[in-house]
C-alpha cells in the first residue's frame, strides 16, 4: 500500500457510538530522511526537540526498521514487529533510526468505549512498546481502516470502531499466545506475508524476498505453501485480485488506473486475470456491484 494518511472529522452520534476513529495512516520512512513525513496538521505534527502530547489513543504497527520512543521517564527501543500505544494526555516523541527508517501503520481514535478495553489489565501496565512479531491479521485490519477511511462513506466510522477493537484483541490474543507460537519459521512467513501485502504495486520475485528474509529458497516456497495454502506468487496474485475487487466496487478510478496502480503489465492481462479469478470482466463485477448498492 502506497503512503496514505486522512485525517477525520465526526459528529455527536460517532461519539454516542463509543468509539470513533481521528486519523489514519502508513508510510515508509527511507534512512536518512526526515521524521515526520511532512503534510501533517498542527498539533500532530512535532519535532524532535519539543515532542507532543496528543488528546487520544494512538497505535503504532512498525514492520520494518528500527527506532526509538521516549516518555518523559523512559526511553524505548522499538524493533520490527513493534506496536507503539500512545496515550492521552503522555508526552511522547518516537522516531527511526536515522541509519535504518521503517515502515508503519497507524490509527488514532477517542470514545468512551476506549476505557472498557485499554483499562484492561493487559493494557493499563502501561508499556507504551508491545511486540508482537510479523502477523498478517494485524496488517490486514489496518488496510481494511485505509480502504474504508478513504471514501468516507456513510456510518463508516461505526466500521472502523469494530475495526480498533479488532485490533486491540489481536494484539493481545498474539501476546497471551506467544509461548505456543512455532517460532523462526512462522514468524519468517508472517514477515513475507507482511512484505508481499506491502508490495502490491510490484511484480513479485520470490528467490530475491526468499534472500532478504535469509532463508533458502526451497524451504520458503514449501513452508509458505504448506502456511498459507498458496505459493508466494499465488498470494501475491490473489492480494492484487482482492484489491481490485475493493477498488472497482467503491471508487470511480478507471479500470485502465486500477491495472496501473496494482502494478500489472497490461489492462488485458489483469482483466483476463480478474475474469479468471471472479468468472466476470472488471467491467461487469462494478455493474454488478453499482447494482448490489442501489
């Protein structure tokens, strides 16, 4: 998914609601670069030097890179895998390595309801850096937010509440569950499947992402298969075709822009991919979908 965040507004039913979503995000920061990405708003954008105190809930997800958080009192080291829990009212400044960069995923969000689960024993310890590892339900959920946040449409922020409760579970399911996870192996198939989800613009080389996540090539195409039931290149595929579906069926890009955005060679080849897939064209699954609508 490209870098992407929107800020929201809400009225006095999304708050009656309990939970409602203020922002939503992901960027990759290169090394070297300046953090954070500019384009914010006052009051959340910051600087190193001054820090910021924010008047919600904010979590993190980094899949990529390193970096650090600081409280007033403490001082984090942030990893892959990590996710940030910003509270209300904390002064806090995070930022990668300069040397290293990382990729994140990010939602903000208030209500009532947010006391019920971040009150939680699990959560009220207040560690501010949870790590969870690699784990593509996780990512999945944010990009469901992103998907749902950019059109806006309506009771949408009703859909993103169950979405932050979604993602709060999991964070905590991951955690209470770690002794019994399958350790090096899952964990590198977690992180592909992370990597390749992040990539959907890409043609996909297996051999080269098999050596960035130091493993031979054979163990990954048979562990990945045996994890997930597809290929690495069918997964890939198979995300693509997802998104396409999502894209035709809830913006108004064109079916040429869609092709362009997903990275494939040709509008003919991912139309005859799509019909495969969905045994109708492009063109008549967004008839069919403007149909479901009306």
């Amino acid at each position: 998914m490209e870098d992407y965040f929107k800020y929201l507004t809400h009225n006095a039913y999304d708050e009656a609601w309990g939970i409602y979503l203020t922002v939503a995000g992901c960027a990759r920061v290169p090394p070297n670069t300046s953090y954070p990405p500019p384009g914010h708003p006052t009051g959340y954008n910051f600087n190193w030097e001054n820090g910021r105190i924010l008047n919600e809930y904010q979590v993190n997800y980094i899949t990529e890179g390193e970096g650090i958080l600081e409280l007033r009192s403490d001082k984090f080291q942030v990893r892959e895998g990590s996710v940030l829990l910003i509270r209300p009212d904390q002064w806090h400044r995070y930022r990668p390595l300069k040397e290293k960069g990382w990729k994140e995923h990010y939602i903000g969000f208030k209500g009532k309801l947010t006391q019920t689960f971040l009150h939680n024993r699990f959560f009220s310890s207040g560690m501010p850096v949870i790590h969870i590892g690699f784990d593509e339900r996780v990512i999945q959920s944010f990009h469901d937010v992103i998907n749902i946040v950019r059109d806006e449409k309506p009771g949408y922020h009703q859909v993103c509440a169950g979405l932050v409760i979604h993602i709060l579970g999991m964070i905590r399911s991951i955690k209470k569950n770690e002794n019994f996870r399958h350790g090096k192996i899952e964990n590198t198939i977690q992180k592909a499947c992370i990597i390749i989800r992040d990539n959907l613009d890409k043609n996909l080389n297996v051999e080269q992402l098999a050596d960035q996540l130091n493993i031979s090539y054979s163990l990954f195409r048979k562990s990945f298969k045996r994890y997930t039931g597809l290929s690495p290149a069918q997964y890939h595929l198979s995300l693509r075709l997802k998104q396409a579906n999502f894209l035709l069926a809830n913006t108004d890009m064109s079916i040429k822009e869609i092709s362009f955005r997903l990275g494939f060679c040709s509008v003919y080849y991912f139309s005859k991919l799509f019909k495969e897939k969905n045994q109708m064209t492009p063109t008549e699954y967004r008839s069919l979908a403007a149909g479901k609508r009306q």
